[in-house]
C-alpha cells in the first residue's frame, strides 16, 4: 500500500510541473508573438503600408497638376498675344504707304503737319519739315514754292523768291509715307554779303506748288534781324543733312 501511495504522488507533481512550463510558455508567446508568428491584425498592417509606398506622395501630386497647368496657360498666352498684335498692326497701319500709291495721290493740306524752324549751328537757314499726318503715303512737288516777303505788305509781287537746283527729273513726285517728314532747307543769305535786305520779316510756304492753290499758303514770321539775299532753297530730302546738301546746289530761278 506504501509503494501505491508513492506513485500516486509523483504522478501528481509531474502534472503541476507541465501546467506551470504551459503556462511560462504562454506568457512568452504573448510579448513575443509579433515576431514569432504575425496575427490578422499584423497582416492588415502590413497591406496598407505597401498600398501607401506604391502610389506618390501628396507633393508630387501636386507638382505635377501645377506644372502641367502651367503649360497650359503659357500656350494660351504666346497665342492670344501672336492674334492681338496681328490685328493691331493691322489696325494702326490700315492704308497704302508704297511710293507708287504715292506717285497717283498728291498730298492735301488736311493731311499735313507744316513747321518752319531755325537750323540748328547756321544764323541764315532755315528748316522747312512737311510731316504726312495721315494714314496713306502721298506725293510732293520737288520742293515747296517758297517766297519772303513782308507781313505788313498789301502787295506781294515784289516778294523775293530763292533759287532751286535745275535739271530735275525722275519721279513724278516726291512720296511722303504716314508719319513721316519731307525736309527742305532754305538760307536766306548764303553768301553773307553785304546789301541784304531787311524789310523782309515772313516767310511764305506752299507744300505742294503743283497742286494745291495758293489759298493754302502758310504764312511764317521771320526774327526782326533777318537779312535776305541771293536765298537759296534744296529739293524735299528725308534728312536736314541731305536738304542742306541740296540746297547748295540751287542754281535757277522757279
């Protein structure tokens, strides 16, 4: 009966023995199980990171929707502007500035801006700047019909008028695009001899001699010290320096 008794016993011993290792091993699987064996949770985890790296981030996405839409305004600018300067170029344009137009339509007073002005560096010569002020290209007479007088004077027949360069030909006019000058140049004494006159104190210009009347003759002061004598006056030139250069080769009376 002893020898019973001891068996019992120890059977008993070895079973608490195996419940404590169960449960040391069950306390270790719970701070460890991450690593050892992954759970559903651990799984669902790990799906989301993977789906979150393969798509791009919200700055790239970004970068591209302002790139792309900076493109897009770009074009649309460079081809508003190309249509927009098309048609006001256009617009501002608008008439015929060829010289041949030119040739067959002479210049009317309505269209014509006339100064008279002192030449700058020379205390006889005068500038005479016919400006095209309207929208198509028209033409000139050679020079402007030129003639000095004075203002207070009721009869002009005595008025003196300057001498041209001969021997012209060519065009049948001289062509003035829009918003440009014909120049002519007069000196009123370019010997500076002595005996100049000195009543004269205007001096009178038409345009175009050929074709406009003598109603539209302009009238210019001159200064009180103003000395007349032998005036020579140059051909329609685009540049002060050209209509000087012509002007001294005047040679025949108009």
């Amino acid at each position: 009966m002893r020898t019973i008794h001891s068996r019992k016993r120890t059977a008993t011993l070895g079973a608490a023995v195996t419940a404590v290792l169960a449960l040391a091993l069950t306390a270790c699987g719970g701070d460890g199980g991450g690593t050892k064996s992954a759970g559903p949770a651990d799984n669902a985890a790990k799906t989301n990171a993977s789906a979150d790296a393969s798509q791009p981030t919200g700055s790239d996405t970004t970068t591209d929707t302002a790139t792309t839409g900076g493109s897009a305004k770009t074009v649309t600018s460079n081809t508003g502007t190309s249509k927009s300067g098309t048609a006001k170029t256009g617009t501002t344009t608008g008439g015929n500035t060829s010289d041949s137009y030119a040739y067959k339509h002479p210049c009317k007073s309505e269209d014509l801006s006339v100064r008279v002005y002192a030449r700058e560096g020379s205390a006889t010569q005068q500038v005479i700047e016919v400006n095209n002020t309207g929208a198509n290209a028209c033409g000139l007479s050679y020079f402007p019909r030129v003639s000095l007088g004075s203002a207070s004077a009721q009869d002009h027949s005595g008025d003196v008028t300057p001498l041209v360069p001969s021997g012209l030909g060519g065009a049948p006019a001289y062509p003035v695009k829009p918003k440009t000058a014909a120049i002519a140049v007069i000196d009123l004494n370019p010997s500076g001899a002595d005996g100049a006159l000195t009543w004269i104190n205007e001096l009178n210009v038409l345009a175009d001699g050929d074709h406009m009347p003598n109603a539209e003759q302009l009238n210019f002061p001159l200064g009180p010290d103003v000395k007349v004598l032998d005036p020579k006056l140059g051909l329609y030139r685009s540049t002060i320096a050209d209509a000087v250069s012509s002007m001294k080769q005047a040679d025949s009376k108009s």
